[in-house]
C-alpha cells in the first residue's frame, strides 16, 4: 500500500505565483543554453562529424547508412544525426540546426525532472532540483554541444520518467509503456540506452522488501509488452538496415552492419582501445564535473541513508538506479566523462525533496559561495596576468586560441566578483546562478564569434579558397571534418579512414589529371619531404594543426611520404 504524505503543489518559492515562477525558470533556462545559437559552426571533436554525415544525409538522401564524405561512417547509429538534418529541413540554417537535438534535450530533461519532483514532493523542491541541474557546469557545458550524449540523456531522462510515473506515483501502464519505449530510441542513439531499464532492479528489491510510496502494479502480460515496445525503435531502424544490406551486397555496408552491432557496443565496451582509466575514474568527475551540486553531497549523503532506513522508494529507485550506472561503467577500462552524464538529472531528482533545507545551511552556503568567488578570482588573475605580464603558458596557451580570450576572461572574472560582493553568504545559491548565467552567456555571444573562425576551420577554408580561386578544385589530404565541412567551392576528398601514404598518391595522380585547374589542400605532417614548402603556400594554422596548398610544380618527383609518428587521424582538439 503506498502512504502519501500532504504537500503542497503550488506554493512559489520567491514569487507570488508558481506559475510565473516557472515561465521565468524556463526563459532562464532557455537563455542560459541557447545564447549563441547561431553564432558559430561545429567545432570539433566530435560536432563536424556529425554535421557532415547530416549534411550528406540531406544533399545524398542516404538516410540509413550514415556516409563521412564518400566514405561509410560505422561508429554511431544515425538517429542524432537524422534529428540534425531534420532541424535543417525546418530552420535551413546549419549553425541553428546542428545544436536544437541538444537544446530540445536539455529543455526537456529540466522540464521531466521538476514535473517528476512536483508531484512526488512539491512545487519549490521541484523547481530548485530544475535549477541545481540546471546550473550544474557539467549539464550546462555538454548540453551546449552538439554530441550524442546530450541527446541520448534526453532520451534516458524520458524513459526514467515514464517508469517513475509507474512504479511510483501508477499504476499507469501508458507512461511504464512510454518509458520502455524511449529506452529502446537510447539503444537506437547510443547502445547504453538500454541502461534505463535497469530502475526495475531496485523497484523488484522495493517491491520484495515492501517498501513505502511505491506502486503495486498487476499486469503480467503488460510486463511483457514493455519489452515488445523496448524493442520496436530498435527493430525500426534496425530491420531497414539489414534488409538494405543484405539486399545490395555492398561489402561496405556488411562491414557497417557488423561495426555498429558489435564494434561499436561489445567491443568497445570489453576491449576499449582509449580512454583507459581507473575504477575510480568516476568519483573525481563527480567531484569536479558535477560543481555546484557535489558540493551538497556531504550533507546530502547521510540524509539519503536515514530516508532509506525509513524504506522510502522514491529515494531507492533513482539512488539505487545512479548506483547501477555508475557500477556499469566503472567496469569497463574505457571510460569517458560524458558516460555518466545521464545519472546527473537523476541525482537532481534525488536531492529535491532535500534542497530547501540543504540551501539554508550555513555551510552549503559557504561552500557555493567560496566556489563562486574562487572561480571569478581565478579568472581574473590568469587574465590580467596573461594581459600584463604574458607568461609562458598564456603564450602557449594563445597559439591555439585567439589573444582577445583573455578579455573575455578579465570581463568574466570582473562580473562574478561583483555579483558575490552583491549577494554575498546570504544569497550565495543566487549568486552561483547569477553567475553561470554570466559566464554561458558572454561565452554564448562573445566567445562563440571570436573563437569560431580557428575552431570550425572557417578562417582557413575561406584562405584555401581565396588562394585557389572560385573555379578551381581542391583536393582535401589527410583532412578533418571540419574542413571538409567549411569548405568553400568544388572540392574532393581521398577517403578519411585511409593511411596518408595512400591519400597523397591519390591525390597526387588526380593533380596530374588538371594540373592547371587544382591545388592540394593538406596538412603538414601528411606531407613529409615530399612537397616543397618553397613551392607551396602556408594556409594557415586550424585546431593546433598546420595547413598547406599546393600544386603539382610543388611535388618532388617519386616521393613517397612516411606515416607521421604524430599521426593523429582519429584525435581532435
């Protein structure tokens, strides 16, 4: 039997009204993640990728099999990058379309946990766990990108929601229905999609030990359906694939079939061949990554244990689900920040009940407000230092970013000192909030514009155009996505995946076929001894990597180039 205690929906936390509360929360929040949409394209590591297999979708029509320029791109299912080339087909504008799956996917994230919060506790709970998750930098940083994980946190968010709905506050087999699923749209985004079903663990051991306000629900069948509608997004694009590919034959499209089913999930997960970390990789992510939240977990931790000895379900099903995921990952040597990142809008559910007292310690306060004051100092120091003094690492630091950053730095710092002197110990969780919005929004509007041109490769695509000309060609050699991506004009490309040795007798017998009418566009490394710098034209410097053009009075004769040691084809900045 569930037993509820009376609480109170409705009653605002600063305001009069909740409603105008939660109109200003969501203009907040939708300025806090979207200013500067539009202001710059992808940058990498992993944005122009995903771009381009969009852009192709839409110019190709090759919607099933994602294509990285001319070659098959094996590594992620297609469903982040379909939502892109839709968001294209509405807006017909890249730089907005290329981030609206993630903003959508915040918004709805933020939306999901108050709603949930709201009814299992109340309004104020609800909408302080809203703007902890809100304002935590690792929610606010990534979902700003243009990535999978953003999206596919929406997605688990989802699904979590319409389980709660049913194992909490149901029965309600439509929403448990609803939450299998978008579990099975996660696995069709990112394989640990499935990982949403793993509330039901601690819901049976809820459900075995009796636990309070908890659900009983009685379906049998309906159990079983959950799992058919699990697996209906999966076989939906799942099904089309194979058929296409057993159909044409296509070896490449065999070798995809195989690399999204098993290289890119057993594999990846068993024998991980980056990202090698410690057991305890996660915990320092959570400490740091998860600023200002993590700091309320000293005193959030043992209010957890006491409200799980009183065997209250709403705290066993997400902490004991957080604990799953976290457990999951921490298994696998591969191991990346953004893996936990659905756990974190969870976490926030968690703590709602806990926030309006938590937030009136003296101690959380001073905690939240040493952080806000700590950061803005920080900024300012490294910035009027760099400015001033110009030590090795700002110079260092200044040959990959634009020299003007540090302005941007001084004026953030400038900003946080004011709004700590301005809302002080009192008001620190305030301040904290003041300040995030400051520091996306002058990043959003200020930094998107000024670092764009060397992030995306835009400034060095537009020189290669200019030195070449508007009707000649461009061979792309040992090239990025983003310069395939911010190409300007004809262009072609020697394949991405292939070994540079390859790709430069490509692409020197295709400049043999019009040597009037083409240049090479390459990166230095991929050249070796073989061109003459004499000869050639330095482009530019993009993303820490040298650019050169040349044409064919550039080649030395019978050379052939050397893998680079410093090879980097699979490495972004």
């Amino acid at each position: 039997m569930k037993h509820r205690s009376p609480v109170s929906h409705a009653r605002p936390l600063w305001l009069r009204n909740a409603r105008q509360e939660l109109f200003l929360f969501g203009v907040f929040a939708l300025l806090l993640l979207g200013l500067g949409i539009g202001l710059r394209d992808p940058w990498p590591s992993d944005e122009p990728r995903f771009a381009l297999v969009a852009q192709w979708m839409v110019e190709h029509g090759q919607w099933l099999f994602p294509h990285r320029g001319h070659e098959l791109y094996p590594d992620k299912p297609p469903v982040f990058m379909w939502l892109q080339a839709l968001g294209y087909l509405l807006v017909r504008n890249w730089r907005i379309a290329f981030l609206l799956p993630s903003l959508a996917a915040a918004l709805g994230a933020l939306a999901l946990v108050y709603d949930l919060a709201r009814r299992l506790w109340n309004h104020r709970s609800a909408l302080l766990a809203a703007a902890t998750l809100l304002v935590t930098i690792h929610f606010s940083y990534q979902m700003r990108n243009a990535q999978i994980d953003p999206l596919l946190l929406g997605w688990i968010t989802l699904a979590n929601y319409g389980l709660l709905r049913h194992l909490l506050l149901g029965p309600s087999w439509r929403w448990f229905a609803a939450g299998c699923f978008f579990a099975g749209v996660g696995v069709a985004t990112k394989g640990v999609g499935v990982l949403a079903l793993l509330m039901l663990v601690p819901y049976l051991v809820a459900r075995r030990g009796h636990w309070h306000q908890l659900a009983l629900p009685h379906g049998g069948w309906r159990w079983a359906g959950g799992l058919m509608l699990f697996l209906l997004p999966i076989l939906a694009w799942l099904l089309p694939m194979l058929l296409v590919a057993r159909a044409d034959g296509d070896p490449q499209h065999a070798e995809y079939v195989q690399n999204i089913l098993f290289g890119q999930t057993v594999h990846r997960y068993a024998t991980p061949t980056g990202h090698i970390h410690s057991p305890f990789y996660f915990l320092g992510i959570i400490v740091v990554d998860w600023l200002p939240l993590s700091l309320l977990l000293p005193w959030a931790l043992p209010a957890w244990w006491r409200r799980l000895k009183r065997r209250d379900a709403r705290f066993l099903l997400p902490l004991g689900w957080i604990v799953l995921v976290l457990l999951f990952f921490s298994f696998s040597p591969g191991k990346r920040d953004v893996y936990i990142l659905p756990a974190l809008p969870i976490t926030a559910l968690a703590l709602a009940p806990l926030l309006p007292g938590l937030l009136r310690k003296q101690g959380v306060r001073v905690a939240v407000f040493a952080l806000t004051l700590l950061l803005a100092m920080a900024l300012t120091a490294a910035a009027s230092l760099a400015l001033h003094a110009h030590p090795k690492w700002a110079i260092q630091l200044e040959q990959s970013l634009d020299p003007k950053i540090w302005w941007l730095f001084l004026s953030m710092g400038i900003a946080g000192l004011l709004i700590a002197a301005f809302t002080r110990l009192r008001y620190a969780p305030l301040g904290w909030l003041l300040f995030a919005f400051v520091l996306w929004g002058m990043y959003g509007l200020w930094g998107y514009p000024m670092l764009n041109g060397d992030r995306s490769a835009r400034d060095v695509m537009l020189h290669a155009r200019a030195i070449a000309g508007p009707d000649a060609s461009i061979g792309l050699l040992a090239w990025k996505e983003q310069n395939l991506l911010m190409a300007q004009g004809p262009v072609t490309e020697f394949g991405f995946l292939r070994p540079w040795p390859q790709q430069y007798a490509e692409a020197i017998s295709w400049l043999q076929q019009d040597p009037a009418n083409r240049w090479i566009f390459g990166l230095d490394d991929s050249m070796g001894a073989c061109v003459d710098r004499h000869h050639a034209i330095h482009v530019g410097r993009a993303n820490r990597r040298e650019w050169w053009m040349f044409r064919i009075d550039a080649v030395v004769p019978g050379c052939t180039p050397r893998m680079s040691e410093n090879a980097d084809d699979n490495t972004e900045y």
